[in-house]
C-alpha cells in the first residue's frame, strides 16, 4: 500500500512536471491538452478540466477507473481537503486509446501550433522527409474532425490508434502516446519538430522526399536504436515515387 502511494505521487509529479514543459514549448495554451498515465493496476490518473497544464500540482490531478468512474484521491502535499475536480473533457479519447492498446501507459493531448495548423489544414504528416522521425516516430496520421470533448474523438482515432503512436486531429490539435509519459511527451515534441521542418521546406521551395528504398533502411535500423517492431498495419510513408507517380 505504501509503495502504491509513493508510485502514485511519483506518476503524480511527474504529470504536474511534463505540463510545466509542454507549456513552456507553447503546446498548452491557456487551459488547452490533457495528460493521463496509466497505473499498475489499471487505473488512470489525468489532468483535471479547466486547469493550466502548467500551474497543476500533484493533489489536482484526477484518479478514474477504466471505463472513466472518477475514484476519491487525496495525496500528502495536495490542497486540503478539497474534492475532487472533473476529469478533463477528452478522458473518454484517453481511455479509447486505453482499450486499443494494452501497451501504452500515458497519452498526452495538445495543441502545438504547427502541427495543429496541419491539422487545420487536412494534411497529415507522412510524407517521408526526415530520417530520424521515419525511425523514432512512424507517419502521423489525420483523423476526421470530430467535436472536442465528445466520445465521438475518442471514434475518430480508434482506426489509427492501433496504427501509430502520433494522430492529429483535424481542426483541433494532437493526441501522442507511448510506454511511459516521457515517451509520449517525447513523441509530441518529434510532432512538432516534424510540422515546423515539412512548413519551412515548403517555403523553402518543396520537400524531396526520400525513396521508398531509403525509408525501407531507415525502418529497418531500428533494432538498433532499440526500437520496438513497427506496429501491425503501421501507418505508411509517402516516398519520392509516390509524389512523382512512379511505381
Ligand atoms: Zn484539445
């Protein structure tokens, strides 16, 4: 019980720590994105509705069962007795990509500007132009809009969650998720990355994009930077040929 409570207030910290970090990348504006990690024991904690994701301390943070029930949490440290808030209006997105995928422990959710500007614009970010996010990150793909806050998020990217680790959402922003908080925080960074890279080579006279032999090596390195296998039916790349119409 005691080791629970102490891995608990760890999970708890380390969520108040990653908010303060996506806020100062300018990911989290005003009360924007929501960040949840899963426990060992299936429970889910989350960032709670309305906050500033950068403002949050470890007792603000929200304790749900599997299927979103909201459970009494107080932790050491936490403003009094105060009960607890709601969870954050995309929860239901968080514990869809729960239930996809028995592997991921924490998702973040934010609006990192370019990358949500690709997302306004309807273009997903696949097409094959930077090594290293062919490798660590995979081809992020669009998911068709859908209301924020609504179960219907959580329906949007159920047929790419299983899919990849990155998904914008169209005329909203970007959900990540991985093995761990840092991993997901990590991917929404590479998100990011990838956005501002493909909008400046656009005005910088257009991408030239790799070939699909090139992507094929790249994918097949990743055993050594210790990479899992890519995930079945993973998103793919476009490459030079499929630009240029090339078979
Ligand atoms: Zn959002």
């Amino acid at each position: 019980m005691k080791a629970q409570v102490a891995t608990d207030l760890r999970h708890r910290r380390e969520i108040c720590a990653t908010g303060r970090a996506l806020r100062e990348l300018g990911f989290l504006p005003a009360a924007a994105g929501n960040l949840s990690v899963r426990l060992a024991d299936g429970r889910i904690l989350a960032t709670p509705s309305g906050a500033a994701k950068g403002e949050l301390t470890p007792g603000d943070l929200i304790l749900l069962w599997a299927d979103g029930a909201v459970l009494p949490s107080r932790v050491r440290g936490s403003r009094g007795n105060r009960r607890p808030g709601a969870p954050s209006s995309e929860i239901q997105m968080h514990l869809r990509i729960y239930s996809l995928r028995p592997d991921v422990r924490a998702v973040c959710h934010a609006h990192p500007p370019v990358a949500t500007g690709f997302a306004v614009a309807g273009r997903a970010l696949d097409r094959a132009a930077l090594g290293e996010t062919a490798i660590l990150l995979g081809a992020v793909p669009l998911a068709p809009y859908a209301a924020p806050g609504t179960a219907d998020v959580g329906e949007s990217i159920a047929p790419f969650a299983t899919r990849a680790n990155a998904v914008l959402l169209a005329n909203h922003g970007v959900v990540t998720f991985g093995e761990d908080l840092r991993t997901a925080a990590q991917r929404m960074e590479m998100v990011e990355h990838c956005a501002r890279v493909t909008l400046l080579a656009e005005l910088a006279g257009g991408a030239k994009l790799l070939t699909r032999a090139q992507v094929r090596t790249l994918l097949e390195s990743r055993p050594r930077y210790g990479l899992p296998p890519l995930l079945p039916g993973a998103i793919p790349w476009i490459a030079a040929e499929d630009e240029s119409g090339k078979q």
